[in-house]
C-alpha cells in the first residue's frame, strides 16, 4: 500500500484463485478509464458486470 500512495494509485487486493475483488479491480479500472476519456460526463458510457463463469479447478499441481 505505501508503494500506491506513493505513486498517488489505486491499490486492490485480489486473488486469482479464490477470483476474490477480481471484478471490483477490473471496474475500478473501467470507470477510471471512463471518467480520464470524457471528464466532463463520466455517465455516458455504462461499465456492467457480466455474470461468470464458476471458477474452474486447475490441473496444475503448483497452482492448487
């Protein structure tokens, strides 16, 4: 988190195997792309999440 203050940048925990703020990082990004792009109407393009898949099981020894 200092690293991310220091850079004045968003910081987000997730986790790739539990999918844990996964979606809240990617929103967070598209909305702060949104708003860079158009400031002055952030709200003319819509970010929805889509809903996904279930999490698949890894047949990779290392990543389970």
């Amino acid at each position: 988190m200092r690293l991310a203050r220091e850079y004045q940048v968003a910081f987000m925990e997730t986790s790739a195997k539990t999918g844990l703020n996964v979606e809240a990082a990617f929103a967070h990004v598209a909305r702060s792309l949104v708003a860079k792009a158009n400031p002055t109407d952030p709200s003319r393009l819509a970010v929805r999440a889509q809903p996904t898949e279930e999490p698949r099981i890894s047949t990779c020894p290392q990543c389970s």
